[in-house]
C-alpha cells in the first residue's frame, strides 16, 4: 500500500477512470489492451495478450492508439514505466502496466476532454 501511495504522491495530474479499450503497437505486432485510468500524462493499461510481451519492458516505447466513449480515438506514444504480471485461470498472464505519454498532440487535449 505504502509504495502504491507514493507513486500516487508522484504524479503531475490526478487519474480519471475511465473503461476504454486500447490497442497496442511494437516492432509491427499489435495487441488490444484495457485503459482503467487516465491523465493528461500518463495512464493504467490492462493486457492479456503475449503477441508483443517482450516489448513490456521498462522504458520501452509503444505506440497506443485509445478509442473513447464518443468514438474519437488519439494515438499517442508511450514509454512503459512499471509492468506487474499476474497469472490468472482465464487469461493465464495478465499484464498490468504504468505508461507515460511522452507528446500529448492536440486532439488528445480534446479527446482527453471529451471523457465521461
């Protein structure tokens, strides 16, 4: 708990949570993924999917493509900052990941914005 704490204290915005889906990007392969939270710079992603889990690795960089409820969508680049994996009986490894957006463009302002 203490550790979760002090990354909260870390951060330069305050998460919004959201349930958005996502889709990952690394050395041509993609894969779909989960956002539970979201900022201005940084976000909480959720995968199950071992297509590009080598590229899982702190401070490695993957393009993210996020669609919000309205249906705009940003594409963004980020850099993973911490990975947790779990085994669970129906996905088997679960990828829990910290990223932060490295250039926030201006439609993601809006996208951003546009969250419910």
């Amino acid at each position: 708990m203490g550790e979760e704490l002090s990354k909260m204290e870390k951060r330069r915005a305050k998460r919004k949570d959201v349930s958005l889906d996502a889709k990952l990007t690394a050395n041509g392969l993609s894969s779909p993924g989960f956002i539970e939270n979201i900022c201005e710079h940084g976000l909480h992603l959720i995968t199950a999917s071992r297509k590009i889990s080598p590229s899982f690795i702190p401070e490695t960089v993957l393009e993210l493509t996020v669609h919000n409820t309205s249906g705009s969508k940003a594409c963004l680049n980020c850099e993973v900052r911490w990975v947790h994996i779990n085994k669970t009986p129906i996905h088997g490894l679960t990828y829990r990941m910290g990223m932060e957006i490295l250039k926030q463009p201006p439609q993601y302002i809006e996208f951003l914005a546009g969250l419910k």
